[in-house]
C-alpha cells in the first residue's frame, strides 16, 4: 500500500535538503560510506539489514519525476520502520537467472552503470552472487575479483563530469573495480529529437570497447520489467507482431564493429545479458534501500519529447496490481513464442540453406517447404537470411515481408524480387526449386580499413568462454518444450491478433485489454513503417552498369572491410612473380632482375602504386574474355630485350603471358558463380579503371599483385544466439 504520510514526510525533508544543495541546481543527500563488507553482510544476513519500512512509492516516484532537476537520493533512512526487506528472494531469482544465461561466478564482467536505482541494484546483486558464490569474504576496501562497472560520461549536461565521479565513488565502496568513459562527439552532440537514440548507441560503443579493451566478454545491463512493458507498448504501436512484442532479449550477441582478419572461423563477440528483466522499478528501489545504496534520477528521463518517457507517465497511472500482472503475463507470453519460432528458423537454415564463399545464399524449396511454414516462422527464417547476407539488421517489416512470403511460396520460381538490400532470384539449372539469394549493390560503396592490432588475434582469450556460456545457455533453454508456449496460435503477425488472441486465451481481462488498447492508439501515429520494395518481372537484373563504378582507395599491405561481407587485402611479390612464371618459363628465370622488377610492379598500377576497391560490373567479364583471347605481339624473348625506357614509351605488357592464362582460369571459375552473386564480388581496379583483380577467383593482372578476398561477413547467419527466456 502506498503511504500519504510517507511521501508527505519525504518530500518535507526534500524542500530543506533542496534549499541547501550545491550549484548548478541539482539536488545532493549526504553519501553513506559503504564498504563492500556491509554490503555483502547486509545481502546474506537480512537480520543485520537496516529497519526500512518503506520504498518510494509509485506516487511519490511520479512527484520526484516532475522536478526540473538531477536528483543523487540516499538510502532514505529517516523513513519510518515496517521491518526489514527480505532480499533471498532477489538474490535466489538473480542466481537462477545467471544460470540460465550459462553464466557462473568465476566468468568476467562488465557492469554498465548510470548510477540510478536500475544499475546500482544490479551492482548490489552482482557483487553478492559473485561473492557469496565463490565463498570468499571480502575485507574493506578489497575488490570484487572479475567486475568492471563502467560508467559512461555523456557530456551533454555541463553537471555529468561532476556526477559520474560521485557515482565513480560510490560503487567502489561497494567493492567493485570502476572507470569512467567519456563520450566524444566528433560530429557534434545530437540533437534533441534524437538524443535519448544516439546517446544510447554511443554508450553501447563505449561499453563494448571496454569489454574489449579488458578482454572481458560478457556485458550486463539493468534493463527489468517495467522497462519490457514501455517497449511493448512502444512496439505495439508500431503493430509489432508477437516477435516483436517479445521485447528485449535476455541474452544476446554482440559482433565487433571489425572482424578477427586472422582468425579462420567467425569470432563468438560478445554477450549482452539481462538479468533483471523479471524485477521491477518498484524492486530496484527496495535493493538499493536494503543495502543502504544511493541512487541519481536522470531529468533526461522526465521529457515528453521522448515517446518512451510518455508511456512511461501514463503507465505509471495505470499501475494497478491487476493491469501491472496481465501486462507482464502478455510479454511472458510473447516471449515464449518468440524462443519456439527462434528454435524453428534455426533448425531450418542448417538443413535448407547453403552459404557460398562468394557470400551467397542457396534456398532449397524442396526442404524448406514453404507452403507448410506458418507465416509467422517463414516471415523470420527470410528476415534473418536476408540480414545475414546484406548484413543490413534492420528488420523487415510490412508490405516487404508479404511480398517475399509470396515470393517464397511460389513454386517454382520464375521471376526476381529486390528487396531489404538483397536479390532474389531462381538458381540457375534448378527450374525455380532454388532460390539464390545475393547482396544488391544498389546502395552505397562501403570499405572500411581495418587496423590488424585491434582485430588480428584479440578475441582469442575470450572467444572460447563465449562460447562456453552460449552452449550452457543453450543447454538450460532446450529444457523448455512446446507446451510451454503461452499463445499456441502462431499466426499472430499484427499487435490486433496479438492482443485479441491473448484476450480469448485470459491471459489479459477486458479491462487490461482496453488500457493497452487506449495506449497503443495514443501512440500510433508517431510510428509509421515505411519500405521501399521493388518488384520485377524479369530475371534479368535492371540496374545498369559501367566500369566507372564507385571505388574506393586501398594502400597495399593495408586491410580493407568491403561491405561488411569481404575482407580485402593486396601486396607486391616477388617470390609470386618467380612461382607464376615458373611454371612454364623456367628457362626465362635468370632475366628476372631488380629492372624487370621495378618496371612491372607498376606497369598496370600505375606509379602511385595504389589499388580501388569496388565491386564487379559487367564491363569487368567483358575485359576477361578480350585478355583471354588476345595474342601476343612478340615472344617474352623479344620482350625482355627491350631496355626499361623503350618498353614503357612502346607500352608492352610484360606479364602478357601469365595475364592471359589468369584470365582464362578465372573466366571457367565466374561460369559456375551466378551472374546476380558476381556483381556484388569485390575487384580491384588502378586509378584509371583498368581492372586489375578479381581476388575471389583468382584473377590478378600482373604476377608481381597478391589479392585477397575472404567472406568473413560481421553478423553470423541467422544473427547469432539470442534467448528470451
């Protein structure tokens, strides 16, 4: 029950706290020196836990939230007594859900920490699970062993320096190891309808450059159930079917911004995991005034620019016991679904599925058989192929995803779809059993250098532990059956059957139903999906191409990200050139000398001695084939008699020879390619367009040129592990 009197005393205390508090007006109670003893002691001993009667009610939270300023709260020890809080039921949930997650207490931590109730309570959980677990007693001033905390400074109030120290301070009393990270701006600070988004994006950049920088693989974030409720309503709006509105994953993957260009296989990244997703706003409060903890509320949080923020006010006004427990019962629902789907798709892209070193995708219709998929489970098994193979995660959605359900389930395939960043057409020789599905290059040209001592070996020490936790996890969710399924109907594919079949099931009652109607319909309108698809009725793809594509520079010895699909990379040898002529001009060996060398490293590169990277065009097959076919206007002989100056005035190709025996092998490699998979393959060209290799099938120009291409895409097939359990 909430107290009057309670938030009448409180807020009394607030107004002459208030009158006294620093500059920059924001308000400050006096810390409590915590030590990681009194925190561990106060976790396992509740009957040592300070007499605390009350938790900031949801009233009184709301009356908080209305003041224009940054508040850092204390453990609120003048509030009357009403016994202690029991924490061994947030310990025992926390501990069960670490399991499920396959973590134990000996794995490595990073904690990200903002300071508010959310973040510090899951330092308090953290710190006592590791702690308690390993049965170790942890003496003042001695750190929680394997736990960063990271709390990231986003510079955009002039008070946030000032208050990520007094949070810097009072999570190393509670025995945790803290840094802070400071957020640059290099293009300027967002602006404010998209500040709440990029602020977020940069702090998980930040958080996962620690994980990195301290070779630690695991991420925790606070996020908990009312938060889970906010974006289902959120979702709902933007009519979100029952993956959707199954909200935040529990665990998930996150893939470096690089890859490993050393490693031969796909690196495991990293693991964000959300432990508290079944506590509540009102339990984040009662742990941190359990363990006499110090909480800040953000004012960021408060503005009704930010839809989140709005549903959060108004859903704090339906926050009835009933309403809060039939919402939480709907995400359970969602979610439970959303792992039986998950299950499903991955089951079919092992056996249906065939993933090409070109960095295609072959669908075989026979195996998938669409026509006996719910739209449900098609609609995501094409989702995550297309994502993997564009590397592009936004979700499909809408009009798209009919149009390619159609597609799919027509048999045999005889037309071609361009959608999501992806080609779609039938394989050739299968008579439309076949789908290949290719990246279109119809969007811009994207090389990213990479640097080899931030990607080469560095996930080595933390790879294989990811990878133990994930088949832990997996192991703990494969106990989940069907039957555990809160909505069997899998046929819920818009937030209205969503809601409607939850209301036949009584899984919600009329008057929830209505809320949650009211609040979808408030918020509709600011979420609109928009997609952009292209429909042909021809095989034959409509763009047209040139040789003048767009490319970029890449330096030898340098490594190129191509699309997020290929790493590139190229060099000039000497010994190549002595293996390729070898072959069958061995007796022309001796006349390889540091002239010939000097003059061919730069007959086709030209003398800045610098390749493009873009992808392949049509005029790159027609270049092929003239070099296959081409004669020779001298022997090598009579070539290499030429002195170096008359050899460039009278421009001889010197590699004549080798060229058009790599023209010709890779002209017989390129047949077996489909025509719609080539035209997203990287080539290397010099600065006049001249082509100069195709590194994916071996084609280089001149012998002295080593290219590479190796398909490495970002995000794995089928986006990596993921749990909403």
């Amino acid at each position: 029950m909430e107290s009057p009197i309670l938030s009448t005393v409180y807020l009394s205390k607030l107004q002459k706290s208030r009158a006294l508090s620093m500059a920059r007006g924001f308000l400050i109670s006096p810390q409590t020196k915590t030590s990681s003893q009194f925190l561990l002691n106060s976790i396992s001993e509740p009957s040592r836990l300070p007499k605390l009667l009350y938790y900031p009610s949801s009233s009184l939270r709301h009356s908080l939230s209305t003041r224009p300023c940054r508040f850092l709260c204390s453990g609120c020890s003048h509030l009357q007594e009403n016994g202690p809080i029991d924490m061994s039921v947030y310990s025992e949930t926390f501990s069960k859900r670490m399991a499920m997650a396959g973590l134990k207490p000996h794995h490595r931590i990073v904690l990200g920490v903002s300071g508010g109730p959310d973040s510090m309570a899951l330092c308090v959980l953290t710190a006592a699970w590791k702690t308690d677990s390993l049965g170790i007693a942890a003496q003042k001033n001695e750190l929680v062993d394997g736990l960063l905390a990271v709390v990231v400074d986003h510079g955009l109030r002039a008070e946030s320096k000032d208050e990520a120290h007094l949070v810097h301070r009072r999570v190393t009393n509670m025995g945790i190891k803290c840094e802070i990270a400071c957020c640059e701006w290099s293009e300027g600070k967002p602006k404010q309808g998209h500040l709440q988004e990029a602020a977020r994006q940069k702090r998980y950049e930040i958080l996962q450059s620690a994980c990195i920088r301290h070779q630690i693989g695991v991420l925790m974030t606070a996020h908990h159930a009312d938060d889970q409720a906010e974006l289902f309503i959120l979702r709902l709006s933007r009519n979100s079917g029952v993956l959707g509105l199954a909200g935040m994953a529990f665990v998930s993957q996150l893939f470096y911004t690089w890859p490993d260009s050393s490693a031969d296989v796909s690196s495991n990244g990293l693991l964000l995991v959300r432990p508290l997703l079944e506590f509540s706003k009102e339990d984040m409060y009662k742990i941190c005034l359990a363990a006499n903890q110090e909480w800040v509320e953000d004012p960021t949080n408060r503005s009704t620019l930010f839809a989140r923020n709005r549903i959060r006010m108004i859903l704090t006004d339906l926050a009835s016991p009933i309403f809060r427990s039939e919402l939480q019962a709907l995400i359970a629902a969602c979610r439970r679904t959303r792992l039986h789907v998950d299950k499903i798709c991955s089951n079919l892209m092992h056996q249906a599925v065939t993933i090409m070193p070109e960095g295609y995708a072959v669908i075989d219709l026979g195996i998938l058989s669409p026509s006996e998929l719910k739209d449900i489970v098609l609609s995501k098994f094409i989702a995550l192929l297309l994502q993997f193979v564009s590397q592009r995660q936004r979700p499909v959605r809408g009009s798209a995803s009919k149009l390619l359900l159609d597609y799919i389930r027509t048999s045999p395939c005889k037309t071609a779809v361009t959608a999501s960043g992806c080609y779609l057409c039938p394989a050739p020789g299968s008579k439309g059993t076949k789908v290949l599905v290719c990246c279109s290059i119809d969007a811009d040209l994207l090389v990213e250098l990479l640097n080899p001592y931030l990607t080469e070996g560095k996930d080595c020490s933390i790879s294989n532990e990811v990878g133990q936790i994930v088949a832990n996890g997996r192991s703990y969710s494969d106990q989940f059956s069907q039957s555990t399924l809160g909505m069997q109907n899998l046929d819920l594919t818009s937030s209205d059957s969503v809601l409607a079949e939850a209301k036949r099931e009584g899984i919600i009652g009329e008057s929830t139903y209505k809320s949650i109607i009211s609040l979808q319909r408030e918020e509709s309108d600011s979420f609109k999906s928009k997609t952009n698809i292209v429909l042909e009725n021809k095989v034959e793809h409509k763009v047209e191409y040139t040789a003048s594509a767009p490319c970029k520079v890449l330096h030898p010895e340098k490594v190129g990200y191509f699309m997020n699909r290929f790493i590139v990379k190229w060099y000039l040898s000497k010994q190549n050139a002595f293996t390729s002529f070898s072959m069958n001009n061995s007796n022309l060996l001796q006349d390889f000398g540091e002239e010939r060398w000097n003059f061919c490293n730069s007959c086709v590169l030209g003398h800045d001695r610098v390749a493009r990277v873009r992808y392949m065009v049509d005029a790159d097959w027609l270049y092929l084939a003239m070099l296959s076919k081409r004669e020779d206007r001298s022997s090598i002989h009579e070539e290499l008699s030429l002195s170096v100056e008359s050899r460039v005035m009278s421009n001889v190709n010197l590699c004549s020879a080798c060229t058009k025996e790599s023209a010709e092998r890779a002209l017989l490699l390129l047949k077996s390619i489909p025509v719609a998979a080539r035209r997203a393959l990287p080539v290397l060209v010099n600065v006049d367009g001249v082509l100069l290799s195709i590194p994916s099938v071996g084609f280089q120009h001149c012998p002295y040129l080593v290219a590479s291409a190796t398909f490495k895409p970002n995000v794995p097939l089928g986006g990596g592990y993921s749990s909403f359990l």
